[in-house]
C-alpha cells in the first residue's frame, strides 16, 4: 500500500486507485436513495476526460466548469485533470 500512495500526486489517482481496489464502494451519494460507486464515477471520468481530448483540450489548458453542483460536476472536474 505504501508504493501506492508515494504514487498518488493528483485527487483523480485516490479515485482511479479506489476504482480498481474497490469498484462497488460508495464514491459520491446524490440523495438518500441514490449513490455512484467508484467503478462507475471513473468509467464516466473516462469518458468525459477522452470527450476533452477529442475536443482538442491538452495537459495545461485552462477549462472553465460552469454547472450546478452535482454528478456532472465531479466527473468534469476529474476529467479536466486526467
């Protein structure tokens, strides 16, 4: 465990780790009744950090995330930083 957190520089590498180390945890609860997993939280960072890239954003741009708070709002916050 220790190699794994010297490796941990960026908030994105805690929710990759937890992803892989335990997929079916609770990663962000929406209401009472509704909560993403961390398994599912990276698969839509994936998706949104590669939508980015498509788009022609690079490592070092700046990416203004206007929205309501919310799931969108965390996945295109991790995504920015992948």
């Amino acid at each position: 465990m220790c190699s794994k957190k010297a490796s941990l520089q960026f908030i994105h590498d805690i929710v990759q780790m937890q992803a892989s180390d335990n997929p079916e945890a609770i990663s962000v609860y929406l209401s009472d009744d509704q909560a993403v997993t961390y398994a599912e939280l990276w698969r839509q960072v994936g998706e949104c950090a590669a939508w980015l890239r498509e788009s022609g954003v690079v490592p070092g741009d700046r990416v203004m995330v206007v929205g309501e708070n919310g799931l969108e709002m965390i996945v295109f916050t991790f995504a920015c930083s992948v």
